[in-house]
C-alpha cells in the first residue's frame, strides 16, 4: 500500500512539474533601444543605447499569454548640431535604468501583439552639452512608470524578433521652465527598442 501511495505522488509531482514546464518558459532578449525626451526642446530618436535581460512567459491559453522581464534599457537624448547651418550645439542625456514590464500577449499565427505597464529604477544619469558635463541640472525622479506596445515575429523555431514602443506615464523630471500641468507635468521618455529574443523549452509552432 505504501508503494502504491509512493507511485501515486511521484507521478502527481512529476505531472506538476509537466505542466510548470509547458505553461512557463523563460527566455533572453537583447538589442537596441533608440530614445529621445519629450519635451527637452529636441526632436528624433537620436539616443541609441542597449536593451535586454531575462524573460518569463506564462501561457494562459491557447491565444494568451503574461510576461514578465527584467531588463537593462539605456535611455535619453542625444543633439549633434549642423555645423553647415551654424548650428554649433551639443546635448547629450544618458539615462540607465533597470526596468520590469509585465505585458499581456496576444498570438496569431507567428504575430504575438503586446501591451501592458512596467516600472524602472534609475540607476545612473549623465548630462553633457557643448560646455561639458551639466553639474546643476534639474534631478531626475529615481522611478519610472511607463506603458508599452509591441510586436514579436517568431523568426525560427525559439527565436524572434520583437518591435516596442514604450512612453513615460510619470515624468522622469520637471520642465526646465518649472511650468506644468495635470496632463503634461514633466519631461517624459519615448523609447523605440527592437531586440532578438530566444525562448527556452520546446518550441511552440503556430
């Protein structure tokens, strides 16, 4: 009797771990994020920087799925003037951050379409402009909440390509001007990032 309750647990552990196995799947992305700040006075996503880290992604069914990531993401702003128009300025915002999206993902075919919130902490920042580094700059927040929307392409069995747009929903500091309002309180970071990722475990077809 008692090695048939033995047998019994085994193979309801081993079924569990099954299914953790099939439901959660982690993964690795990197790539390159293109950045620039509203409302610093300057236009484009000039700012290039690294974006990457760990992932791990839920399914919920056969359509839907939840991911978590904790990424580095290098953001900012970048202005490199136009000497042959007169343009002699220089600016440079760099802004490292640890961030952790949680996205909700929806899958057709090899398309998965994402959107959800995430949180970042700022670990380091750096201003320069044509006079050298900017010592008394306005502070910047050390959290960030922000919104994301993006589409991932599975490329080849575990691999993908995935395409993002993220935006500030909090300021990551005061206007230079100290005006704000309800809507528009501060400056806020816009970052495109386009990354490879690979996804451990059997892979899924669509």
């Amino acid at each position: 009797m008692q090695k048939i309750i033995f047998i019994l647990i085994f193979l309801l552990a081993f079924n569990s771990i099954t299914e953790a196995q099939n439901r959660f799947r982690p993964g690795l992305k990197a790539g390159i994020a293109t950045s620039q700040v509203h409302g610093d006075t300057y236009t484009g996503f000039d700012k290039f920087g690294f974006d990457g880290g760990a992932t791990l992604n839920a399914k919920i069914n056969e359509k839907w799925k939840a991911q978590f990531e904790i990424l580095f993401v290098q953001k900012g702003s970048k202005h490199i003037g136009d000497v042959n128009k007169g343009d002699f300025s220089y600016y440079l915002m760099e802004l490292n951050y640890v961030e952790v999206p949680i996205l909700f993902q929806y899958q057709h075919k090899k398309f998965i379409f994402e959107i959800g919130p995430g949180i970042g902490y700022l670990i380091s920042s750096k201003e320069a402009d044509h006079n050298g580094g900017v010592i008394n700059g306005i502070p910047f927040y050390t959290t960030e909440v922000s919104g994301s929307i993006g589409i991932n392409y599975q490329i080849y069995k575990n691999f993908g390509i995935n395409w993002r747009f993220t935006n500030s929903i909090s300021p990551i500091r005061k206007f230079a001007s100290g005006a704000s309002t309800a809507s528009n309180p501060g400056q806020r970071n816009n970052v495109l990032a386009f990354t490879l990722t690979y996804t451990f475990g059997n892979a899924e077809q669509p």
